[in-house]
C-alpha cells in the first residue's frame, strides 16, 4: 500500500545538476548552529545526479523506492527504502532513481567553509542503462 509523502515534493532541480525530473524541499540550512544543511529529494523514475563529489562528505536516508548509488571506478549499489548511504569526502558519486520506481531521500550535506557540492559531468545514458536496463 503506498503511503503519502513525508515531505511535499518541493521545486524542480536544475538540469545542470540533474537528469531527468528531481525536486528538492529544504528541512535545514547552514547556520550558526550547523555546518550542514537538510533537504528532501524526490527522483522520479530515470532521474539521477550528474557525478558530483562533497569537500566534507554527505549522508543519504532512502526514505521511499528504489535507486542507485556508485562511486566512480566502483560497481552500482542498489539502494532501497530504510537504506542508510554514507558518502565519504571528495568521492566522484552519483545517485538516482531506478527505471521502474521513484525514489526519495533525505541529503544531509556538510559544507567546507561555503561549499557544499561540486559539480561535474552527466552520468551518461550508457552508463545508467548499463546498471539499469529499460
């Protein structure tokens, strides 16, 4: 039985960042208090991250459907509701939903001084299909 959401879907992601539709709604911003912030991530199906790596790491909670995680030279990790990923710093990931199924996640991402992210290139449609076929 699907249940709703535990948080709203928020605004759409830009495909500099992203391929296909993903859509953030942020929980925490860095303040005072946290060197982090704290969003939700909804991808819908065949959405994912371009490669992309974190200066003080990132932590995922997979909180509805199914996806992938990899790490460049590594093999894909299926990943799954009630899944737990910790990213380490500066390690060139990607991850994203599964071609049958959305996938939702709580990203808990570190800063270093005031970056977060770095982006890279596009994980190409041969590499995804590769670990997800159509």
């Amino acid at each position: 039985m699907e249940t709703a959401a535990i948080f709203p879907k928020g605004q759409q992601l830009p495909n500099e960042w992203f391929t296909g539709n993903a859509f953030l709604h942020p929980l925490i911003a860095k303040d005072n208090n946290n060197d982090f912030s704290v969003g939700s991530v909804t991808f819908e199906s065949n959405a994912r991250t371009h490669w992309h790596t974190h200066p003080k790491g990132q932590v995922l909670i997979i909180t509805k459907g199914e996806g992938f995680y990899q790490e460049k030279g590594k093999l894909v990790q299926p990943i799954k509701k009630g899944d737990v990923v910790n990213i380490p710093e500066n390690v060139e990931h990607w991850h994203g939903a599964s071609a049958k199924s959305k996938m939702v996640h709580i990203a808990i991402t570190n800063y270093k001084e005031d970056v977060q992210v770095t982006w890279l290139q596009p994980v190409s449609d041969e590499e995804y299909n590769k670990v997800n076929p159509q």
